[in-house]
C-alpha cells in the first residue's frame, strides 16, 4: 500500500515539475524574442 502511494506521489510531482519546466521555457523563449525584438529596433533608431 505504501509503496504504491509513494509511486504515485512522485509521479504527480514529476508531472507538476514538468509542467513548471514547461512553462519556465515557454516565458524564457518569449523574453528572449522580445529582448531580440529591442535589440533589432533599438540598432534601426540607432542608424
């Protein structure tokens, strides 16, 4: 009984650790492009 709910617990923090990551890439790949975004404008006024 105990080892089958610790399987399962690990399980759900696993899929609740890999929905952070997730998400943790999702707004890490947006800031980027928006960061690339600046940069790009930024250079263009600059010229």
């Amino acid at each position: 009984m105990t080892t089958e709910k610790q399987q399962i617990d690990s399980k759900s923090q696993v899929s609740k650790s890999g929905r952070f990551l997730t998400a943790f890439g999702k707004g890490f790949v947006a800031g980027f492009v928006t960061l690339g975004l600046i940069s790009v404008l930024i250079l263009i006024f600059r010229n």
